[in-house]
C-alpha cells in the first residue's frame, strides 16, 4: 500500500475494494467471500487486489481497520458527559456491527483461533483500540468524580464489548441502540460512587 496513497485512482480503488469486502462479507458470510468476488465487485482486476493484499485475510483485516480510522473518529466526538459518551461510542460500535462489521468480524475472529499470528494483529489492530477508548472515557469519568472504580475498568470493558461479541457469535439478541443504552445504564450502576459507601 506505501506509495499509491498520493495518487488518487488508486487510492479510490483501495477505498472500493475495502468497502466491497466488507459489503459482501456482510451479504454473503466471510466464508463465502473471494477475491474474485470481491475484485468483480468493485470493479477491478484480481492483480489489483493482489497488489496490495496477499489472500482476503488481509483485504478484510485492512477492511476493519480502515473504516476504525477513517470513519468512525469522524462520527464519534466526546462531550464530556462520561454516560452520554458510553451510549454513544457503544451506540456507534453496534450500529456499524450490525450493518458493516458484524460478519466481517466473527469471521475474522474464527480463522484467529488457529493463527496466533493473526489474533495478535486482530487484537492489536481492531479489538485493541476498541477497549482502550471505552477505558479512556470511563477514566476520565472517574477522575471526574463522575464515577467511582468500584469494580476494574478492565472487567466493565470486557462486559461492554463481551456483550456485542456474544450476541454477534450467537445471534440470539439484538445488537442495537436499546442494548447500548440497557449496557450504559449496567455501567452506571457498576460504577456509580455511591456503590463505595456500602
């Protein structure tokens, strides 16, 4: 990818073979997604989408990644008000989980379990940067007095994303604006400064 970021057909096609990959992970299932498929998709030779990414692994993982840097910090701005913020990053997340994301990332998740390697950048790259902007705003909001660490942040994380992950792998539920508020009112009550007086 160094080098084609200044010329503006191939950045365009980039955009479009991230954004196809995502789509038809989504519509078809990550399982059923080729290159071909995704090079037919958006228009552009299989040598094109080998020239920057070596198997869909990687088209996908790059997928995730980009829409976390490119988009969402456009969409997501904090105000301040610890609780509204949670709602909202959470809000956002299962939004693009449900519409984008969701299959994109089980699939990914999967073929992680038996490549270490993979995990290790999943982790780094998608999941990582997820937790620790939650754990931010949940931070900020203890120093604020706003909240109080009456249980770890790093547990309250893990309930607010293990949520999402659980419905994503079962599909039992819904991931959706009412989850994001029924968890942010979970997190208010975890870690409300009242909970330290008992």
């Amino acid at each position: 990818m160094v080098g084609t970021r200044g010329r503006p057909r191939s950045e365009e096609a980039r955009i479009a073979i991230l954004k196809t990959a995502l789509r038809l992970c989504e519509r078809d299932g990550y399982q059923q997604v080729t290159i071909k498929a995704i090079a037919d998709e958006a228009g552009v030779g299989r040598q094109t989408v080998y020239r920057w990414w070596p198997d869909k692994t990687e088209v996908v993982l790059d997928a995730l990644l980009d829409l976390t840097e490119r988009e969402l910090p456009q969409m997501f701005h904090e105000t301040g008000d610890t609780l509204r913020d949670v709602e909202a990053i959470l809000r956002l997340t299962f939004d693009y989980s449900q519409r984008i994301t969701g299959r994109a990332l089980v699939g990914v998740m999967a073929d992680a379990q038996s490549d270490p390697e993979l995990s290790k950048r999943l982790q780094g790259m998608v999941i990582g940067p997820r937790r620790a902007a939650l754990r931010d705003i949940l931070r900020r909001g203890v120093e604020a007095g706003t909240l109080a660490e009456s249980v770890p942040l790093s547990l309250v994380v893990d309930f607010a994303w293990g949520t999402m992950w659980y419905r994503l792998l079962s599909r039992h539920a819904p991931i959706n604006a009412a989850l994001a508020k029924e968890i942010t009112d979970a997190v208010a009550l975890m870690l409300s400064p009242g909970t330290l007086d008992h």
